[in-house]
C-alpha cells in the first residue's frame, strides 16, 4: 500500500479477482469514515491510494484480506511499520464487523511454511484451535482481535 498526496485516486493493481478488489475498497471506505477514531487528523481523501496485490494462488481469488488492507492504510499513512513474520487474517464489512476466517487450518499451515512466526485472527476463530495440527498450534503464536481497529494497534510498530 502506497499513499501519496494528490487527487483522491484509488487504484488496486495486480489482483485478477473482484473480491479482492471488493475487500481494498471496503478497507478504504471504513478507514475514511473512522480516521478520527484513530486519532489520524489527515484527510485520506486528499491521497491517491495505490495498493499492489500479489497473488500466490494462481490467479485463484482470495478473501479474508480486508483487514490486512485496512492495516496497510494505516501504515502508508502514519509511516509505521508493521511487526516482522506477521500474517493478518480477516474479512470484515464496510462497518467493520468481522467475518470468521473459513479453511484456516490450511491458511496457518501455508504462513507457516512461508515462515509466519505470528497470526491475527478475529476472536471468531478461536473455537476452530480443537481442529487445527498441534504442530501449527505449537510453532506459530494467534493474537486475536475483536474488530479491525484493535487488530491495527497490535499489527503496528511503535515508531
């Protein structure tokens, strides 16, 4: 994510699917009504916005990537970093309400072979640990959160 000043354009490049798209913008939109909440005093409106996908699954769509967006809004624009070995996992809607992140035994084991140290879940998730390999339970630390700003504050470096 890339934020410049200029004329409130917002751009999603290299994402093949339109959920992904659809997740970015939901992303944007709830941080442009929630700013001040954050205690970010910069109108976004008055940034372009260029945000780069990446995709790994071959052209495949994938979801549960809004809050990973609303974070990188965040970051671009406060200049904070996020924590190294971070995998953020959750979808969530334009009011913010989050959604349970499904197959995630399977997302787990893919960030930990990526070498993921850390996960942030939605608190949703946690009644899915009973079905998860102990060895990912074991080798990675869940940080849980219960709606996207909390998620930001535990993503985010102090600068």
């Amino acid at each position: 994510v890339q934020t410049t000043p200029g004329g409130h354009r917002f751009n999603v490049v290299g994402a093949a699917g339109k959920g992904i798209r659809e997740s970015a913008r939901m992303a944007y939109d709830y941080f442009k009504a929630n700013a001040s909440k954050m205690g970010i005093d910069r109108d976004i409106s008055s940034y372009d916005v260029n945000i780069q996908v990446m995709s790994l699954m071959q052209g495949k769509d994938a979801n549960a990537l809004g809050v990973a967006f609303f974070i990188g809004l965040i970051s671009a624009l406060t200049a904070r970093p996020i924590r190294g070995g971070l995998v953020i996992l959750g979808q969530m809607s334009i009011h913010g309400v989050l959604s349970r992140v499904e197959g995630l035994g399977d997302k787990l084991r893919i960030a930990m072979d990526a070498g993921a140290k850390c996960i942030a879940l939605p608190t949703e998730n946690r009644r899915d640990f009973a079905e998860l390999p102990a060895e990912v339970i074991s080798k990675l630390q869940m940080d849980f959160y219960s709606d996207p700003l909390q998620a930001a504050f535990k993503a985010l470096v102090e600068s």
